[in-house]
C-alpha cells in the first residue's frame, strides 16, 4: 500500500511564531484526514526559503498536538552539524514522540549557508559522507571514543533513516546504507535536458538505490510533489501565478513566461481533483513510491486554502490511486 503524507515549509507571510503554529495546524489537519506522515525542511538564516533552523524542537512540540501521525524530516543538512547533537536530539525527539521521528538527512542547504558554520562548499560531499558514517555508528549503539556510546539509546531509530539526494551516486549511497530514499518534489535539468520528465530524472536515482539495496532489506521510497488540489481552477491558478512567477529563476524560466510553462518547468500538479489525478497518473515515478507526500510549494496558497487542498487530496485524489488506504479522508 501507498501512504500519503504532507511536507510542510514555513513560507508564509507571518511571523516567525505564527510560522510554526500555521505548520502544527497544517500537520494536526493531515493527521486528521489520514496523512501517515509529515516531513519538514530545515533551512538556515532565509526566511524565504523555509525559515526553520530546528526541526527537531518544532517536531517535538508538535508531537504533543498529535497522536498517531508519523514526523519526519525532510531534510536535517547533515553537512552542516554535529552527526552526535544530530543523533542525540532525534533519540530524544523520538522519546517525546512515541517513537513516530524518522530522520531524513541530505547534503545540499543553499551555498551561502556554509561559511557560517565553517564549512567549504567544495567538501559537501566528502563532509557528509564522514558525518552519516559517524551519525549511523551513533544510533547503532557503537563506541564513539573513549568508550562513550549514545544516550538514551537510539532503538529502532536506526531503521528509520532517509537520505535524500538528486542523484544516482546518491540513491547508491543510500541503498547501500539500506537507509530510504527521498525523492524531491522537482529537480534541475541540465542542459539539453530541459525538456525532461521528472521521471526520466529520477528514474536512474530509483534504480541505483534497488541496485544498491543489501539482499533482505524492503525498498522505502518516499517521492514528494507539488500538489495543489482546489474546489476551483481558476482559484489554483491564481495563487500559482504568484507563487511560481516569484521562484521562475529557480526552475530556469524566464518570471514573465506562460503559466503553463512554469507549472510545467515546476512540476506542479494542481487544479480540481480530477484535474490533478489526471496530472499525477502520467507521474511513472509514483509507480515505486512507497509514499507519497505532497507540498503546496511553490504554489503561494494561504493557509486555509492549504487545508481544504490537504481535505481534496485526502478524499478525492488519494482514493482513485488506491493510496492511503482506509484512513484517507477519515475524518
């Protein structure tokens, strides 16, 4: 079975606390309507981009206001911390919780967010490669010098690790580990690829990750999409024609182009619910995924229209694809 899930980003035009109560609403609403599972983005310094810092601490306040819900996140930039901190504030989120925190990592973060922490750009990836070693010995329970091991003990979070990545070497890595993969909601093209499906990109990220998958161990695949589901098109599309024109650069396109070029260049499913089962049935990359988990972004939707999309999508799309099972739109 396919479970659904929400993915939360702190992006609206509030202040930071109002931020983090819109996004423990926004969760407490998917738990109600059979959500499995909410993933967060952490982001450092830029308040466009997601304005979260701690995951951890908003995930465990959260886990308060819910009950059943699992809290993930999507991602902890493990490139840029402490992979003991990292593990020791999952274990205890995870104690707080119930047991319901899975640990998303991923080496990217916006580039200017290194030198702050002391970091060079250029060894993300030989920086991240040594911390997830360091990160994984910790939730095993093995020494980490001078006899110390990790405190409280991790449990079963070490079987509840994701990496995410946008590429095949990544899927690799993360099969190997027999971590789970996430799949992002979009991905750059590179030149002569602009035209590409996100599936014919991420096609080559699900097969290195099966590839790599030790004998025994069952694939997780969680791909996220943009998804904005709305009682009206006309509705849908003029929140996307804000939202999309101001982030344009990021999907390569030009801010004055056709909205359906940005909708496309972004991967954006939306409209009605029929319009968006239709949009998401040609996704073939759906067709591995464990889960699906959907985001509004970069669709600029206020907050109540994020409800009633997360209400649609629950009871009206998810069904037609035999996702979620029985819980979707149960409440």
């Amino acid at each position: 079975m396919t479970d659904i899930a929400f993915f939360t980003r702190l992006l609206d035009a509030a202040s930071p606390a109002e931020r983090f109560r819109l996004a423990a609403e926004q969760i407490q609403h998917a738990e109600r309507h059979g959500f499995a599972r909410a993933w967060v983005a952490q982001h450092h310094f830029r308040a466009e981009e997601g304005g979260l810092p701690s995951p951890f601490v908003l995930l465990a306040s959260v886990s308060e206001r819910t009950s059943s819900i699992r809290l993930g996140t999507g991602v902890i930039t493990l490139t840029l911390e402490d992979p003991v901190r990292v593990a020791e504030d999952a274990v205890v989120a995870d104690l707080l919780s119930g047991g319901r925190i899975d640990l998303g990592l991923g080496s990217g973060g916006t580039p200017t967010s290194f030198a702050p922490f002391g970091l060079a750009l250029e060894n993300k990836t030989a920086d991240y490669e040594r911390k997830l070693e360091v990160l994984v010995d910790a939730l095993a329970g093995r020494d980490l010098g001078a006899g110390n091991t990790l405190y409280p003990a991790a449990g079963s979070l070490v079987d509840r690790v994701w990496q995410a990545t946008f590429s095949a070497g990544g899927g690799t890595r993360a099969g190997r580990h027999g971590h789970g993969l996430l799949l992002s909601r979009t991905q750059p093209r590179s030149s002569g690829r602009e035209q590409a499906s996100l599936h014919e990109i991420q096609q080559p990220i699900v097969d290195a990750y099966l590839d790599a998958l030790p004998d025994g161990v069952e694939p997780r695949i969680t791909a996220s999409r943009t998804v904005f589901v709305a009682d009206d098109r006309d509705e849908a599309l003029r929140f996307a024609d804000v939202g999309l024109r101001r982030q344009a650069a990021l999907f390569g396109v030009a801010e004055d182009a056709p909205l359906d070029e940005l909708i496309r260049r972004s991967d954006t499913h939306l409209g009605t619910a029929d319009e968006v089962v239709e949009s998401l049935a040609n996704d073939r990359t759906l067709e591995h995924a464990d889960e699906v988990a959907i985001q509004v972004h970069s669709v600029d939707a206020p907050h109540e229209h994020v409800l009633r999309s997360l209400e649609l999508f629950a009871s009206q799309v998810a069904p037609r694809f035999g996702w979620g099972g029985s819980a979707a739109g149960g409440a």
